[in-house]
C-alpha cells in the first residue's frame, strides 16, 4: 500500500509498485533475492537452455586400427619377458669400480691438556667407475678428482703428482703397504700387474684409490 497518495493506492505485485515509480519520475526497486529464487524454482527441465537441461555426457572414442588386434580381441596385450630388451649391467673390459679416498685434516676440540686444539684425519670415500686399462696417469687422476668434484680445483702434473694411494685385494703390500704413484712409469707397472691378475682371474677387481687434500696445497 503507498499512503503518500491519496487516496491511498495498494499495489499487488512488485511489478506494479515500480511501474508507478518509473510513471512519477523516480528509479525503479530491485528485484528481491527471494522472487529471483521462486522464479527459477518453477522453471521445468524443458525451460532450462539445453546446456543446462541434463547432465554432460563425455564423448566416446574409437581405437585407432593400427591399435586393434588383428585376431578382433580386445583388453590389454600382455607381453612376455623375452620380449623386453634387457639391460646390460657388465662393465666393459678394462672398466673397474673404484672407491676414491679423500683425506684431509679437522680440528679436534680443545681439551685440558692440548688448549689450543690439535688436528686429525678424516676420510670421504666416494664410488667412480674408471676405465683403467689404456688409461694414462693424468687421465686417472682426473677421474679421481671427479669423483669428489674438485676437477675445477686439481690438477694432475704433466710429468709428476699430485701423489697418491693405489691398491686392490691380494695385491703386494696390501692396503697398508700400498705403493705411491707419483710418475706415469709407476702408474703403468702397476696397472699392468693388476690387468695380468685380472685376465687370469676373469673378473676386475675392486680398486681402491687414497689421495691427501694436505699434500696437495
């Protein structure tokens, strides 16, 4: 009802109250939330905009026929193991598994008889597969080197050095009486002992190689 006019008018619908503001000038009410709401409650499927009207089906697809057996079965193919290529884990000849041993010093902790502290020796070992066999003293201390990434802060000498550590199982001297390599002509006579065993034995032996970051600098 409007009780600014008069006689008072009643109005019977929202449509009819903003017909009368719009006749006199002013802007027209918004629609309530709830009219909006009734009036898509009573909207039926067949009203809806087709996009709207059912749920989405997803397209089929047909298998290509190169992907369809020739016999017509369907389902997955199962192949045999003679069928997967196999992977060759062999070393090639000549390739070894070494264990590269770094040694450096670190400070130990002060104690009540050594105040200023004392150093000791510390190990980092790390695996490096080497072609030994053909390879020149330079190119195996490279690898070495590699092993522990200090390749762009090493280098092996031309003729001699950097010294390092060299043995392998059953070899003279053993780990702890294992000769110093420092020239290409020590390197040589020893890689060829440990290629001579290994023939004989068949199989590479594993290589143990100690080089000293302290002797180094």
């Amino acid at each position: 009802m409007d009780g600014a006019l008069d006689p008072p008018q009643f109005y019977h619908t929202h449509e009819e109250m903003n017909e009368t503001l719009v006749a006199y000038g002013r802007p027209p009410l918004p629609i309530p939330l709830q009219a909006v709401h009734d009036a898509l409650a009573s909207l039926s499927d067949s009203a809806l905009p087709p996009a709207f009207a059912s749920e989405p089906t997803m397209p089929s697809f047909a298998p290509h026929p190169a992907f369809i057996p020739s016999n017509g079965a369907s389902g997955l193919v199962e192949l045999s193991t003679s069928e997967v290529p196999a992977v060759n884990t062999t070393p090639s000849p000549g390739t070894y598994l070494v264990t590269v041993v770094m040694a450096y010093s670190v400070p130990v902790a002060p104690t009540a008889r050594n105040a200023k502290g004392a150093m000791k020796k510390a190990r980092t070992n790390k695996p490096q597969t080497i072609s030994i066999e053909g390879s020149t003293r330079v190119d195996f201390s490279k690898a070495c080197f590699e092993a522990h990434k200090l390749s762009d802060k090493y280098s092996p000498g031309i003729h001699s050095g950097p010294d390092f550590l060299m043995w392998w199982p059953g070899c003279v001297g053993g780990k702890s009486g294992a000769p110093t390599i420092s020239t290409d002509a020590e390197f040589d006579l020893l890689v060829a002992g440990l290629l001579a065993k290994d023939k004989k034995k068949g199989s590479p032996s594993p290589v143990s190689v100690e080089f000293d970051l302290d002797k180094m600098e």
